[in-house]
C-alpha cells in the first residue's frame, strides 16, 4: 500500500538555521564541519528517524532507540548529551522538549491547527449559510454548509470548518480556526484561538431544582468566554453560565472529551488532559495542570500552580502550589505513602495464604 503525506515534508531548513531559531547550541562532529548546512525537513521519533529528521531524546531510557536512528540532528539536554553517538550532529538545550515543539511548528505549520476540509480557495463557500446581518472581516474562510448566525462578526484570517454552526451574536476574533463539525453558541472568542472538530461551545448548563412533578430546568442566560490563544479539543463540551459567564483564560490548552460545566472560571494558561470533568462554578487559578479523567467538585477553589493527577477525584478546594493526587484527592506525598502501605499489606496477606496452603 502506497504511503500518503497528510503532512509533506518542509522544503528544508538548515540545521544552522534551525539551532538559531531555537536558541541552542549546535555541536558538529569534527568528521563533519559541513553538518550545519544539511537541511531538516521533518520532526521524527528517535527509533525511526531518517536522514533530513530532527528528533530529542529525554531520558537515559531512550538509550536503545538511538541504535535504529539515521536522524540528521539531536535534540538533548547538556545531562544526557554523553548518551548520543559521536557521529551525530547535537542540538544542545536545557529545553529539549519545548525545543522539539518550536521546530515542529517551523517544519509543519499546516499541523498545528485543523485542516480546511476543501481545498477550495480562502472565501465563503456558495454552498455556505451566512447570515445577510454577519459581519466577516476580509480573508475569512467558510467552508461548505457551516452556518453562521445573524449578527454574528468573525476577524480576518479565521476559518470556520465544513459543517460548524455559529450562533447569533457570537464573536469570534482573528486568525481563529473552527473545525468541522463544531458549534459555537452564545460565546466571545478572542484571537487566535483553535476550537477542534465536534467540540460544543456554549450550550446551556446543567441545572435543574427540584419541582412538585420532578426536575425544572434552572434558565442559563450567561456567556462563554474564551481569551487569545486558547486551544479546545474535539468533543469538549464548554457549557455557558447561568447567570454569569463561564470564561476560558489566554493561553490555557484543554484536550478532548473535556466537561466544563458553567460558571467554571479557568485562568491562564492550563493545561488540561483528556476526559476531565470539571462541575459547575469551580474555579480553577493560573498554570494548574490537570491529569485525564479526572474529577473536580464544583464550587471549589483550585490555586495558581497547582499539579492534580491523572484519575483524581478533587473534592475540596487546593491551595497554590500543592501537587494532589488520588480518590479523594490528597497531597501526592500522602497518596503515595498510603498506597505502599496499602500495597505491602495486600502483599503481606497473599503471604499468608501461601503459607496457609503450604501447611
């Protein structure tokens, strides 16, 4: 079977140029003094890369990978650069792995946001619905059967997906990408913000109180709000507020199959994995970082900084700085002193019925 390029490689970079870029330092083998000049086309794994691939390596454990390697450069920190082979051009940085991200995006930016489903030109699609009271900046794209809203304003350079719904009234900043399928209701987006496939923008909360014949749906008349350079997986549902806003900070990424329910309050920059639940009105600080499928309670307070782990269950407020993990959450040290306790007893007992048997 033929092997298709969703992503070309780039016509080439010169690993001089690319070191200057990132701000590392570039180390050629003395048998090389020309390797500066080779040119990298592509980001790799370590294990398969070939020549014209740049790739890093984080650890001593990536040590057997470098065996099947044939990349043109290595990214490394100054701790491991003893592991790499004297053959191999060194890309030296403290920052490996934010260096490896930057070069990524240099060699294959079409990657970094969803891909126009059409490979028509920039401009309205005939076979698009837009409004006649919309208001599109110039070099806006939208693509077949989206649907954009009346009185809606997009800025220039966004492009709405194949088959996405914008709201009445909604505003989306500039350089924004809404991918196919995604819906954007009742919401102020900022700039350059991603908003992937299938994700649901804006709908209302779920509140409900009790009523003499069952549950009465509690109104939600609030907002979303979403800062710059804000980045939404596919299948994230972000609900609006009831009455306030739920609000997204600059900067922050959250994976897919992300709950944010309303009136959360997400502040700058987090960092947010796949399958988090995060329940109505918590409130979450700036640079917290939350592992997949995690739950936090809602009316909480999550401090600046702090780190939750994956499968965490976050029933009480966290002050800054904390790293907390387990069900319920606690200080990591104590989820893993009481999981080695737990662990040796477990251990301790299967002992015990060995030496039952063998008696």
């Amino acid at each position: 079977m033929d092997h298709i390029d969703f992503f070309p490689p780039h016509d080439g970079m010169s690993l001089r140029e690319l070191a200057a870029h990132l701000g590392a330092e570039l180390l050629l083998p003395e048998a090389q003094p020309d390797a500066g000049d080779v040119l990298i086309r592509s980001v790799a794994p370590v294990a398969r890369a070939k020549p014209g691939d740049i790739c890093y390596i984080l650890s001593r454990k990536n040590r057997a990978e470098l065996e099947t390697c044939q990349a043109s450069a290595i990214l490394c920190d100054p701790a491991v650069r003893s592991l790499i082979p004297a053959d191999f051009p060194v890309l030296q940085t403290k920052k490996p792995a934010t260096a490896f991200a930057i070069a990524g995006g240099l060699l294959h930016p079409k990657a970094l946001r969803p891909a126009p489903v059409t490979s028509a030109a920039p401009g309205i699609s005939p076979a698009a619905y837009v409004d006649p009271t919309a208001r599109l900046e110039p070099n806006v794209t939208v693509e077949p059967m989206a649907v954009i809203g009346a009185d809606v304003e997009i800025g220039e350079g966004s492009v709405i997906g194949a088959g996405a719904v914008i709201g009445a009234g909604v505003k989306i900043g500039r350089n924004c990408s809404i991918a196919a399928g995604a819906s954007v209701l009742v919401a102020l987006i900022g700039n350059n913000v991603t908003i992937h496939n299938g994700a649901r923008i804006g709908q209302d909360g779920f509140g409900n109180a009790p009523g003499p014949r069952g549950m009465i749906k509690i109104v939600q008349i609030g907002r979303v709000i979403i800062q710059d350079n804000v980045s939404i997986g596919a299948n994230t549902t972000v609900d609006r507020g009831a009455m306030d806003d739920t609000v997204i900070g600059e900067g922050t990424k959250i994976d897919n199959q992300v709950q944010v329910a309303h009136n959360v309050r997400i502040g700058r920059h987090c960092g947010i994995a796949s399958g988090v639940g995060i329940a109505g009105s918590a409130h979450i600080g700036n640079g917290v970082m939350i592992g997949g499928a995690s739950g936090i309670n809602g009316h909480i307070t999550i401090g600046d900084g702090v780190q939750i782990a994956a499968m965490s269950g976050v029933v009480a407020s966290i002050p800054a700085g904390l790293v907390y993990g387990g069900i319920p959450a606690r200080p990591m040290r104590d989820f893993l002193r009481e999981m080695a306790e737990k662990m040796a007893s477990v251990d301790e007992r299967a002992k015990r019925r060995g030496e039952t048997k063998n008696d």
